[in-house]
C-alpha cells in the first residue's frame, strides 16, 4: 500500500501527539517487515545492507562495491512490499549513483509502492577528513548528491527521512525539504557482526540534540530520531529519548531484525539440542 507524503506525515503527528515514539525498522527480508510491522512499527525501510545483514555480513557491506544498491532496494521490493498491510515503505537510495537518472528512479520506486525515500547507502559514514572522503566529495559523489535526490523525492510527493552525521548536514537536509532527519551515531553495536568501536550513549545523546536543534533552526515542523552506534536496544533508545529534548523517536534496523534473530535463532536451536533420548 503506497501513502501519499501527507498521509504518512498525518500518521507519525499522530504517533507524536499521542505520546509515542516514532519507530522505524530496516527489513532485510519479507518476515522482518511482516513481523515488525505486527509490532507496531511506523516505517519500514529497505535498503542494501539489510539484504547483506541478514546474509550474515556486516552492514557496512552496503558501502562495498558487491552490488547495484538501486538495483538490489528494486528487488527487495518485490519481495516486501507484497506482505505489508498497512505501514510506509520507504527506500534506501543511493543518491550518488551516476548511472541513474534521479527523478525518473524516484518516479520509478513511487510507482513500484514505495511512500518514501532515505539516503542508503551514504558516504555520511565515511570519515570527513580522510582523503577518500574529499576525493568523494571533489569527483562529483559527494553527500550534496544525497541532498538533491532528498529534495528531488519531497518535489514527487513522497516522504523523506535523510540520515545526517552533522549539524551542517541536518541544517542541509532540512533545507532541502525533509520530513524527519535521522540523526546518523555510526554502525550499530552488539551481536555477532556489530561494530565494538561507538559512541558512549551520553555522547550519542549530546550529538542527536545537536542535530535536532540544527535542523529546527531551519523548519520548527521536522521531526528527528535517532540511529546507530551505541543505540542498540530499547533501554538504549529510551536513554536517549529521556536524555534529549524533542527528539521523537529511533530508526532500527540491526536492532529490530539481526540482533533478536542472532538470540532467537541460536536459543532455539540449543532448546532442540538438550531434548534428551
């Protein structure tokens, strides 16, 4: 079911305005998203790595040159897309992508049943001051490409909920048109083939605030969540939704899908182990 931007905008107010948190949910697979999307997630969303996620490999997979991202987010569809009821689908684009003429990809995925668009992969991950960050940024695949394919997606009507790893960035992605800002704390910790280097969860704290006032300056009405890093369960994301002012709500996607599959998986295998004869 495709929402209009509006319509899906309407939804998460109301999530707000009634005291919950807006959460969103990465879905690798059709059982992730039909089984997070029974839990009450507002959002889910497809993008690359979720595929190489649930694969076993870790997330940064999707930065790696193993496949067409857009190409791969267009596949995952068919195999998602067909098992939601009654949640947004947005997907990750891979705005700096040269061989993809951006608004007629957009229209594409619009027509093809998703309601939204985020910025996966991103070059957000990859450290500003290292060189291959500039040669990035000074060859025409910077994150200013990300900025547009937002901006060009919010023109379509569609709802956008860009990743920022800066105050600059979250001022750039408001600007440009963006419904909710995902204030970006790096890859998820915890389990098998998450990140051990991370933010302590009071830093994380402090840089989602400053995102979230960053980008307030520039549209009072956006909504910022946060992502990543050391928010990887839910007593993590509820220190920091106590911890900040005005953040809304936490996006997930190793959280809600990899780490409860890694414990529900190997529990249940054990549990079969010790039946005895």
């Amino acid at each position: 079911m495709e929402f209009t931007r509006q319509e899906s905008l309407d939804r998460l107010q109301e999530t707000v305005s009634n005291g919950d948190p807006i959460i969103g949910a990465g879905a690798g697979t059709g059982i992730s998203a039909k089984f997070a999307e029974r839990g009450g997630v507002d959002l889910l969303i497809i993008y690359n790595s979720g595929r190489y996620r649930m694969n076993g490999r870790g997330s940064l997979a999707g930065l790696l040159p193993y496949g067409d991202a857009n190409e791969i987010v267009v596949e995952m569809g068919h195999e998602v897309i067909p098992v939601v009821e009654d949640t947004p689908v947005l997907a990750g684009v891979n705005g700096t992508d040269p061989f993809r003429q951006m608004d007629v990809f957009i229209e594409d995925l619009k027509r093809r049943g998703f309601s939204g668009v985020q910025n996966f992969p991103t070059v957000g991950l990859i450290d500003e001051d290292s060189g291959f960050r500039q040669n990035l940024e000074e060859t025409g695949m910077g994150y200013d490409k990300e900025i547009d394919m937002i901006q060009e997606a919010a023109e379509q009507d569609m709802l956008t909920c860009p990743y920022v790893f800066s105050e600059e960035q979250a001022r750039e992605m408001a600007e440009a048109g963006a419904d909710v800002i995902v204030s970006h704390m790096g890859l998820t910790t915890s389990g098998d083939i998450g990140a051990e280097t991370a933010l302590d969860l009071e830093a994380a704290a402090e840089r989602v605030q400053a995102h979230h006032d960053a980008a307030k300056e520039v549209n009072d009405d956006v909504m910022v969540i946060c992502h990543g890093g050391p928010i990887a369960w839910p007593d993590d994301a509820e220190y920091v939704l106590e911890n900040t002012e005005g953040v809304v709500g936490f996006f997930g996607a190793s959280s809600i899908e990899r780490l409860p599959t890694e414990e529900a998986i190997e529990n249940q295998a054990r549990e079969f182990k010790e039946i005895d004869l």
